[in-house]
C-alpha cells in the first residue's frame, strides 16, 4: 500500500507540472456558452434545470468526456516514452500493478474534476438564467456520477493503447475518430446502447426528458451491462499487456 501511494504521489507531481488545466477548462466553458444561449421562454419553470442540464450535457457527454477519456491516459504516459523513461520506473522494486492502477487512478480523477467543474458551470447558467426552481442535486448527482463511471471502459482501453504506443497522437488519434461517430451512433436504437463512446452521454441523460433517442434513455441495465463488461475486458487486457511488457 505503501508503494502505490508513493506511486500516486510520484503521478501527480507530473500532472502538476502540467497544462491539463486548459483541457478541463474548455468543456464547462463551452457547455455554459451553451447553456446561457438556451432558449427557456417556452420551458416551465419546474423543467428549467433538466433542460438545462440536457443540453449543455449534449457537449460535453457527446464530445468531450470521451476524448478527454483518451487524452488524459496519452498524456500521462508521455513522460515514459521518452527519455527512456520506462526502463528507469520498471526497474524500480515496484509492483507493475501499482504503476497502472496509480496512472489509472490519476486519469479517473482529472475526470471527476471536469465534472465537477461541469457542475459549476451549470449552476453558473442556472443564476444567469434566473431559473427560480429548486435545484434538483438529486438528478445532476445521478447525471453526473453516471457520465464518470461510463468513462471507464474509455479510460482503460485508452490507457492500454497509450502503454503500447510510444507516440502520444496516435493513441489520442484513435479515441478522437471513434468518437466522432457519436453524432450518429447515439440516436442509433441497435447500435447506441453497445457503442462504449456513447455511454458518458446517454448516462448523463436525465431521466424523464422527451425528444428523441439519447433522451428515451436506455434502461440502467443495458447501460451497466455495456459499461461494466467492456471496462472488465479493456482492464483485463490492458494489465496483461503491460504486466508483460518488455523493459
């Protein structure tokens, strides 16, 4: 335990030494941009907060989580790619598996940071937007905590790819071309509850809100059966790799 903490702690002095500020920075930034541009004239006022959280969710879930997904697990493993930075860390009396779940632990917190800045955003745009309803923490949290747990199977495959792969666009340009096909896939009743780049989205979905697919929301079922058995997959194979990996 020991180790790992020391491990952690070695992470995220490299991520301090960072600008992945920015990268947080910019999906609340333009949801909000979003948000304050909503049209609410036609929207009672017990509905302020859902649509608002819907569409500004429509950015962030649809593009930006799940690039962030890949982005984060490139980034931090760039500084083991050069320099001979691998041999230096894997001949350290350290476990592989700590080396992983820290790098895996620090990527899942950047992300839960970026919703939380998320969440920041919205009740920016709810004052600007003088929505006068009580806020519905209820719903946001649900929204929210789901959009973070279907990053998941993204972050392990993408860290996985990012431990393979020396270069740092390749593994990024990946995750980028995968999503994309998001603006398609997610109103895709055969394909959207399968497609594991869709899932952040239709996991932030709140519950009772009309108007298409991605708003019909899937059952938490098919969503945890998609999420959870594509992350045990990507886990499985990613720590194999890199368990196996050469020094």
């Amino acid at each position: 335990m020991k180790t790992f903490i020391h491990v952690l702690a070695a992470e995220r002095l490299k991520m301090a030494r960072s600008r992945l500020w920015i990268v947080l920075l910019a999906s609340p930034t333009l949801a909000a941009l979003i948000g304050v541009l909503a049209d609410l004239s036609n929207t009672p006022d017990s509905e302020a907060w859902m649509t608002l959280l819907m569409a500004m969710a429509m950015l962030h879930g649809l593009l930006f989580l799940p690039i962030m997904a890949g982005l984060f697990p490139s980034f931090i493993c760039r500084y083991e790619h050069t320099g001979g930075g691998w041999k230096q860390l894997l001949v350290l009396p350290i476990s592989r598996g700590a080396v992983y779940f820290a790098k895996l632990l620090i990527v899942f917190t950047l992300l839960a940071l970026s919703q939380l800045l998320f969440l920041a955003a919205l009740l920016i745009v709810g004052f600007v937007q003088q929505v006068s309803a009580p806020i519905p923490w209820g719903m946001i949290a649900t929204s929210l905590l789901g959009g973070l747990i279907a990053c998941l199977p993204l972050v392990t495959l993408q860290l996985g790819i990012s431990l393979m792969w020396s270069s740092f666009a390749a593994p990024l340009s990946v995750n980028v071309s995968l999503t994309i096909p998001n603006l398609l896939i997610v109103n895709s009743a055969q394909i959207g509850p399968f497609y594991p780049w869709a899932q952040p989205l239709l996991a932030m979905m709140p519950r009772g809100g009309e108007g298409g697919y991605v708003a019909a929301h899937l059952p938490y079922e098919s969503l945890a059966i998609t999420v959870i058995g594509s992350f045990i997959i990507f886990l499985s194979a990613g720590l194999l790799y890199f368990r196996r990996k050469a020094v």
